[in-house]
C-alpha cells in the first residue's frame, strides 16, 4: 500500500511529465523564427563568424556573449532542424542546473534531489510568461533561459570555493567563477545588473554582519564591474540600441523608471505569489523529511533580510527593462524576472524551515493532510491555467495546429528555394501556434524581418501576400 510520502513524490513526478511532455513533441514541429534568426544566420554565412559579431557589437548591442552565441547559428549552414534538438538542450540544462544548486544547498538524497528539480522546473514551465522565449525562438533562448543557467551554475561554484575539500583548487574554482559572471554579464542587460547588485548585497552583508572583508566576492563584483561598463554599457552598438528602443545610456527617465519597476514588482509579485505559496507550502512539509539540520551557513541570513534583498533583486530587474526602452516588459525578460522570484521565495521558505522548526513524525495521520493538499494544488494548478502554457501547448498538439504549422513551413521553404524569380510571394500561414510562432514576415519588403528572409535564400525580396 502506498503511503503518504509516495503518493505525494508520484503526484509531483505526474506533474513534471505533463509539463515536459509536451515540450518535447512541439520541439518536433519548431521551425526558425523571422524574428532575427535568420539576420544572424545570413551574416555568420556571408561574412563570416567574427565579423559578424563585430559588426552587431558595434551597431546594435553590446551583449557581447549573446551576440557570440546567435552568430554560432546552424541555420548559418542550413541546418534548419537544429530548433527542434533546441528545446532537448534547453530543457536538459535548465533541469541540471536546478538539479546542482538544490544538491550543492540541501544535500538530499539522489531520489529527493531529482524530484525538487523536476517540481521546481515544472513551476517555472507552468507559471513563465512564455514558452516560445524559453525553448523555441533561438535568439530568446540563448539570452535568457541560458543566463539563468549561469546563474544557478555560479551560486553552486560559489560556495565551492568556500569549502575545506575544494581548498586544493580554489583558484580554478575562482576563474571559473569569474567566468560565469563574464558570461551573465554579457548575456543582456537585466542579467547584468542583477548579478552586480546580488553580488554588492552579499559583500554588504558580509562586510556589515561578518565583519570581514570578503575578497573572493569582491573581486567578482570587479570582474563584474569592469565588464559591465567597458564591454556592454559604453560599447557603440548599445548606445545605437538604447536611442533607437526609446531609452539612453545614461540620464533618461529614471523617476518614471523607478516608479514603472515599483509598479511591476508590485503587480508580478501579487500575480505570481499565490500558486508559488501553495506549492511553496508543500515544499516546507517536504522538507522536514529529508533536511533534519542546517546544512549551509547560507541558511543562517535573518528571514526578513532575505525578503528584502529578493524585493531589490526584483525591482532592478524590472527598473533595468523600463529604463532601457518604453515598450513594457517583454515576455523573455518576465520569464527571467519570475525565474529569479520562485528560486527567491524557495529559499526564503527554506529559511523559514530552520528558523521555525517543526516536529516531523512520518506515523503521524496528520502528515496525510499535505498529501491531499497537494492533490488539490495540483487539480488548482490547472484550473488557474485555463489559458496558461500548459492549455496552449496541449491544444496546440491536439488540435494538430503545431503539425500543420510544421508542413506549412516546410511547404514555404520548398516554394521560396525552387522559385526561379528573384521577387518570391509567400502565403500566409494558416495555422500559428502560440507555444511556437513567434512573428512572420510583413507585407512590406522593407521590413528587417522581410530582408533578412530574402537575404539568407538568396532572394532579391521575400514577400508576404496580402489577403483579400
């Protein structure tokens, strides 16, 4: 007979599958998006890797590891089915990244650290603003998804370093820590100022509650630092950006800024507080059964401290995205913000956990309670996602509009490459899933998206059909 601790772990394991899943067979059906992935692609082709990357660097972003990334392209040598092992990629480091920080924090049993990962990446599918900029568009999921990654990778290198058995190598431990925060730095913007704002608040705190002088994380603040303003802040392309999306490299809107990002923490914090509570709930009753003590010094930060730093930490994502241009947040960027907010709330309830203990007995009946409640969350889950991810990429698999998008895209490539005129007109397409389609060609040729197109098929213009 199934006892309450298996139900539950089988229940949260049902729930990784539902989400992943269908990740998995749309991944099947992703086609490159107009949406840049083919200006990269052509420029890597016809001017080769580094040019290329000069050439984005010096006129439109100083993301200098982005930009080194989408230039890496396979599309640049006509591997179009690249996007669809993409998402696996994707998928599977998302998933080992969450997988080495809750072991490096927790120190659970292989079974139990499997399962965190699973429950916490299921959250981040669920809840994230958007799929397509998580698994499927190339030039979103090599900005953001990947950052994150850095980030979850860093904090377990961090607290490496400060290990006796990992004393013998600490310096390559260092540099490889540097390198992550180069990484993150380069990544974009949001990304950048994060970590130098979540690395100056662990200086502070040690500085002012250790009363020591930590120099490991100060020279990554320099690291940090120096990147930040000589590679991506003062670089040409990212003035050229700034000035063309509405904002400026330095003065611009900062009070309307401050108070749009207060806005945003406010709203997103609300909006996305109440599932992460409820699973966050759960998780404290999962806790008791495998973390009996403290594990990590990180641990022992002051409950309150912690929710502060996660409010500020939040809030200088938002002010950054607001201060950088005046079209609202992006999906991307509210993907890496919430990403940011669930591991934020995870470890403060970890917090909670040690501050206020409870006794755990595995015979108690009571302990049957958080098993139901976790049936309900989950049925919750799903009603509260209506029209969420999880409803989109399972009609969208259902009602066969991911398949017949695939064949329609395949049909186009067809027409455009065995059309013998330089002026080519497409169909629009019919079918457009939202968990996939990004954005299409225009039917103005001078759109960026249009020469781009006509550019990568060698095409004088690539043209979208208007409809009557």
């Amino acid at each position: 007979m199934l006892n309450p601790k298996n139900i539950a772990n089988l229940a949260l394991w049902l729930l990784f599958l539902m989400t992943i899943v269908p990740v998995g067979i749309l991944a099947l059906y992703n086609h490159p998006s107009v949406a840049d992935d083919y200006c990269f692609a052509y420029m890597t082709r016809d001017v080769g890797f580094w040019q290329a990357q000069k050439f984005y660097y010096e006129g439109w972003s100083g993301r200098y590891i982005s930009n080194m990334i989408f230039h890496a392209t396979p599309l640049a040598f006509g591997v179009f089915w690249f996007v669809k092992v993409m998402p696996f990629l994707i998928l599977g480091l998302l998933y080992h990244a969450m997988y080495s920080l809750i072991g490096e924090l927790l120190k659970p049993s292989r079974q139990n650290q499997l399962l965190l990962a699973a429950t916490l990446l299921s959250l981040f599918v669920i809840f994230s603003s958007s799929v397509v900029d998580t698994f499927y568009w190339y030039t979103s999921v090599f900005i953001f998804p990947t950052s994150l990654c850095y980030f979850l990778y860093l904090i377990v290198v961090i607290l490496r370093y400060y290990q006796p058995k990992y004393q013998r190598i600490k310096y390559p431990i260092a540099l490889l820590a540097a390198t992550l925060v180069f990484f993150m730095v380069g990544s974009n913007e949001v990304m950048m100022l994060f970590i130098l704002t979540f690395l100056g608040m662990i200086w502070l705190y040690i500085l002012v509650f250790e009363k020591r002088f930590d120099g490991f994380i100060f020279f990554l603040m320099l690291v940090g630092a120096y990147f930040a303003y000589f590679w991506v802040i003062t670089a040409k392309g990212n003035e050229i950006r700034m000035a063309s999306s509405g904002g400026q490299v330095f003065g611009g809107a900062i009070v309307s800024s401050l108070i749009n990002a207060l806005k945003s923490t406010i709203i997103s914090g609300f909006k996305w507080s109440s599932p992460v509570m409820f699973f966050g709930f759960l998780y404290n009753n999962f806790l008791q059964r495998f973390v009996p003590v403290r594990p990590q010094a990180i641990f022992k930060i002051n409950i309150w401290i912690a929710i502060l730093a996660l409010f500020i930490l939040i809030f200088f994502m938002f002010f950054v995205i607001h201060y950088g241009n005046d079209m609202g947040v992006p999906d991307r960027v509210n993907n890496i913000i919430f990403a940011i907010y669930l591991i934020g709330v995870f470890y403060i309830i970890t917090i909670a956990h040690y501050d206020y203990p409870a006794d755990y007995n595995p015979n108690n009946h009571l302990n049957k309670i958080w098993v139901v409640g976790l049936m309900m969350v989950l049925i919750g889950t799903y009603i509260y996602l209506l029209d969420g991810n999880i409803k989109t990429m399972y009609a969208d698999i259902r009602l066969g509009i991911a398949k017949r998008y695939d064949q329609e895209m395949t049909q186009r490539y067809q027409h455009i490459m065995t059309s013998k005129t330089d002026t080519v007109y497409v169909t629009p397409l019919k079918n457009t899933p939202k968990s996939l389609y990004f954005d299409e060609i225009k039917t103005n040729e001078q759109h960026l998206w249009n020469k781009c197109y006509a550019t990568y098929f060698d095409k004088k213009v690539i043209i979208l059909k208007e409809e009557k």
